[in-house]
C-alpha cells in the first residue's frame, strides 16, 4: 500500500464563506463557490414557501409538463453533467452517464405520477369520505459525494411532483452538477425559487435546514452517525425524515451456485464507485466446500480492474473523493494481512488499490464496519442457518445478493436476510420504479418507486354528510 502522502503538508483551510472543490484524481481545486450560512438558508426557505403556493396551485398537467421539460434540458446537457461529474466526484464515465441519465429518467418517471395521486373514497354511513394528499411545503434534500446527482433527484424528483418545493444542501465536496441542475431547471420554466441549491457545511448549512420551522421535510443520505444527528434535531419538531444511511452489505455464495458467474460479478459489486456505495457487497459470504475454488476465480478477476483516469472510457474504478477518505480506508487494511490486491496509480490523487482480505475474524473491524472504500473480506460458511447468521451479524440491513440455483434456497434467504433490497444471482440493488430503503441502521422510510410522490404528502380525510340538518 502506497504512503506518499504521508509527509507531504496540508492543504490551507479554506475560507468560512467558501467551498473549494478538488479533481480527486489530481488533487487540483478545479472551482470555488460560495457557502450559504443560516441567514441564506432562512432567506431561501422564505422564498421557497412563496413559490411552493403558486406551484401547488397550478394544474397538474401544467406541472407534469414543467417536470418533463426538466427533464429534457437534463437530457441534452447530459454529456456536460456527466463530465463535471468526474471532474468533482472522480467516477468514471460511463458511470457519470449513467447518473445524468439516471436524473432525466426520475424526472421523467416522477412527472407521471403528478395526474396520478389520487386519495380514496371510503365507504361511510350517512355521508361520503375522501382522502386528499396534499403537498408537504418546503421540502430540505441534504444530498451526500458519493452519488451527488442521482440520490439528489430521488429526493427532489417526487418532492415537485407531489407539489412541494425543494432547497437542496449538496454535500460540501461535490456542489457543481446541483448547481448546474438547478440552472436548467429555470431554463426548462420551472418557477423561480420552486428548486434552489445551497451548497454550504454539514454542520452550518445543513443544521440549519434540519432545524428551520418552515422546513416541513428532510430526505438525508449520508452516515447513520449524522442521520441519527438529524432525526435527532428534526424531532424537536416532529419534522418528517427519510433517512439513506450505511451498509454492510453481505453476497452469500452457495455451493451449488455458478461459481463462474458469481466470481466474475463479485469484483464491481464492492468496486463499483471506488466502494464508495452504501450498497456494496463488501462481506462475500462462500460456502465452505467451494471457498477456495471460488478465491482461485476472484484473484483474476480483482486483479484485473483497471483503476486509471476516470475520464477514460476504459477505467473500470476511479479514485477516491478526498485525502481523508483515503486515510479512513487505509486504517481498515493491514498492508500484511493476507488477501488478493489489484493496482492503483502513484502520485497524485486519492487512489486504492481493489482489496480482498480472506481470514479475516468476522467480529474485526474491517468485517463489521463500513469502510466506503474499495475493500471486500471473504468469510467462510457451512450451512444456511450459518449464512444468515452471519449475513445478518451486523447493524445494517441495506442491500444484499446470494446465488444459488436452488429456487427454494433463494426464497428462503431472502425471507430471513434482514435487508431492504436484496437480489438473487446479481447485484442489482436500485432502481427508480422499484421502492429503495433499509433495514436497521442503514435507514428509515422508502425512495422511488411508485410510492415516491405519497411520501412527500399529509393525508388529509374529509368526511361529508349526506344527511339533513336536524330539525
């Protein structure tokens, strides 16, 4: 493992009032832009709740052709969103694409639920009762580095479609492709004021959305250590929350699996993102008759990713977000601990090698906690009833994957597997018409899906009497 950074000094401090942001694969600030302070963020949520009124106001339609001009303005600067997306966050590009895309189609997805929140009509005697789902307000979206585009538009999305307004608090690294989104969203005629980016800290910017009383939700992703801090400073005000937090998420191999196509998907289950994914498939959970047939198939194939420029169509990992994330992952790994390592650049950049550790203690830290880098472990089991013990021998429950070819294994594990998302010879974990969440510590409430748009609405129930007044 490469410490040349070690001796090197520490970048200046940047300035209270603004935020540099670094090209992870060069180190280079690339853009400065301002911090908004409470006083911005009060000022933004005044606006914001003159704009929700007049946009709830209008016709559903008119609201759902907005949301998809939107969409069509993300659509064609998608190659432009997508390389300020490497440039910011270091993803390659073909996974920049992909999450342009990914904004173009929630918009897209989320404007044809608009015409179709509906509430019900419950049977009542002596009159009729309807439900009405009615626009929350002013909704917070605190968007975290890892996936700065998408997960923004999976709380934004459905927030304007139900009819609410939206402030978005992109995380303090990565604020350009909110930004940008932002600008288009005027270009496209979304309302002034209806979709505002503030990019500011965590803790001035952010605790000030999470504690403003006209901020009737926040959606937050990031570490079940900070969703827990603004749960916490939400409940003050009975605030309504969805909270995305970690994972440790388990692919359980059995032995009667295609251990060829498990070991060839493995490596970009963990990888994919740098791991900077809360849905990484970083415990790889193999049978014991076929563990070391299946570390003879994994070697290659971890060896094998190509970890480069994320600019280049062929890199497969890029590097990761920042000099302290690199530090937090390389506290995980002993440079000696026995395991299979691909290669990374030297140089600049915040680079890591793809890491598999084998014998590995299942209660060590590394086995147990998130590292959000590039670093899987492989424990060894014997049974079912072992596999799920140990697939559930931890605080989150977010994602998972096992593979087997015996259909009933298959029903049976994802029935006791505590996990929101779970797949079945893949990895597929997210998917903007299918609902997304956790078990445990890794969240509370649900994303996409066709719900989306309802968890940013009150029900409100009306009863109306079809009798006389008494005479």
């Amino acid at each position: 493992m490469s410490h040349e950074h070690e001796h090197e000094p520490e970048p200046e401090p940047e300035p209270a009032h603004e935020l540099q942001v670094r090209n992870p694969a060069t180190e280079e600030v690339v853009a400065t832009v301002p911090a908004a302070d409470a006083a911005d963020v009060h000022a933004a949520v005044v606006r914001a709740t003159r704009a929700q009124e007049r946009w709830a106001a209008l016709a559903p339609g008119d609201r759902a052709r907005l949301l998809r001009r939107f969409a069509v303005a993300v659509d064609e600067h998608r190659e432009e969103l997508a390389r300020s997306e490497v440039l910011e966050a270091g993803h390659t590009i073909g996974n920049a694409r992909w999450e342009a895309g990914n904004v173009r189609d929630l918009l897209d997805y989320a404007a044809g639920g608009v015409e179709r929140l509906t509430g019900r009509q419950i049977p009542v005697a002596g009159g009729l009762d309807v439900t009405i789902l009615e626009p929350l307000g002013v909704v917070g979206v605190i968007a975290p580095w890892n996936f700065p585009m998408p997960i923004a538009a999976w709380g934004t999305a459905p927030a304007l479609a139900a009819g609410n307004a939206v402030i978005l608090k992109p995380a303090e690294t990565t604020p350009l492709t909110a930004l940008r989104l932002a600008q288009l969203a005027l270009e496209a005629g979304l309302p002034q004021d209806l979709f505002q980016v503030l990019p500011g800290r965590g803790p001035v910017a952010g605790a000030a959305l999470v504690e403003h009383p006209g901020v009737a939700k926040i959606v937050f992703t990031g570490s079940t250590a900070v969703g827990k801090q603004v749960w916490a400073k939400g409940a003050d005000r009975l605030k309504r929350v969805t909270l995305e937090l970690g994972g440790k998420s388990p692919n359980i191999v059995f032995a009667d699996a295609d251990l060829e196509a498990a070991a060839a998907a493995a490596p970009m289950s963990f990888l994919d993102n740098s791991g900077q994914d809360c849905c990484a498939r970083t415990r790889i959970l193999v049978q014991r008759p076929v563990h070391e047939r299946f570390l003879e198939l994994l070697t290659p194939a971890i060896e094998s990713v190509r970890v480069g420029d994320p600019a280049d169509e062929q890199t497969q990992m890029g590097p990761l977000i920042s000099r302290p994330q690199l530090e937090r992952v390389r506290s995980y790994v002993d440079p000696d601990a026995p395991g299979i390592r691909g290669k990374a650049p030297e140089g600049p950049g915040y680079w890591f090698p793809p890491t598999v550790l084998t014998g590995v203690d299942p209660r060590a830290r590394v086995a147990v906690e998130e590292v959000f880098g590039p670093v899987a472990v492989v424990l060894p089991f014997d049974d079912e009833e072992q596999a799920v013990a140990l697939a559930n021998a931890t605080d989150y429950g977010l994602a998972g994957s096992l593979w087997t070819r015996d259909v009933g294994r298959a029903l049976r594990v994802s029935r006791a597997v505590r996990a929101g998302n779970l797949s079945v010879n893949s990895h597929s974990s997210v998917r903007y018409w299918t609902p997304f969440g956790g078990f445990k510590q890794s969240g509370v409430g649900r994303e996409l899906g066709p719900d989306a748009l309802t968890a940013f609405t009150e029900t409100k129930n009306v009863f109306i009497s079809t009798e006389g007044p008494a005479q």
